[in-house]
C-alpha cells in the first residue's frame, strides 16, 4: 500500500477572496468548491487545485501544499516516521476524509488525504 496519486495542490493564504479572482480571471480555472473565506478550489484540466486560509491549513504552514491521496494511512504514518519524517498533525473531516500532515526530513510540509 502506498500513495496512489497526487490528489491537489494548495496555497495558504490570508485573502482568499482576492487570489480566487486572480486565478478565475489571469488563469481561467474553473471554480468547484468554496467555503467562505476558508477554502476555494479550483478544476484545472484532470488536477484540481486549491486556496486555503491559515485556518484550513496545517500550523505554520505557507506557500504550496502537495497533498497525496493514498490507500492506507496507518502503514504510511510508520513508514514516515521509520524514514526520519515527523507526523504533525491528523485530521479526520468526517465525510471529507482525513488527512496526515508530515514533515520530511528536511522540514518540507507535505499531507496526505484519505476518503
């Protein structure tokens, strides 16, 4: 079991309101999910990409988010740690999924999401 694609790409910001414009409007990507000023998400082709305010995100996170779908959280939350990678956080949105920050071992914050 392992990572099974990525599932999106995100930015942390403060102002949604004003980067879902930029990207709607410089971008033509198609609108497909808000919540306020919390998270919007976009279709970009077969990707999906998306903007999330500091309280979507993980503790301290900024700039680009990878998150990986995956099949099996529980054996990946080992084999990150048994890697050097540290778990930061879970959250489970109930039917969202759940979700697994880590870090590498070289500090870079990545998650992975489980439906």
């Amino acid at each position: 079991m392992s990572v099974t694609s990525i599932h999106l790409g995100y930015h942390v910001t403060d102002d949604i309101t004003h980067l879902s414009a930029f990207y709607r409007e410089a971008l033509g990507l198609v609108p497909r999910f808000a919540d306020g000023t919390r998270w919007a998400e976009f279709q970009a082709g077969p990707a999906r990409f998306a903007l999330a305010s500091p309280a979507e995100a993980p503790p301290g996170a900024r700039g680009a988010m990878l998150v990986f779908a995956c099949d099996a959280m529980d054996e990946l939350r080992t084999r990150i740690a048994n890697q050097g990678g540290v778990v930061v956080q879970e959250r489970d949105m109930g039917s969202h999924g759940r979700t697994l920050t880590a870090a590498d071992p070289a500090g870079n914050l990545f998650q992975l999401y489980s439906r």
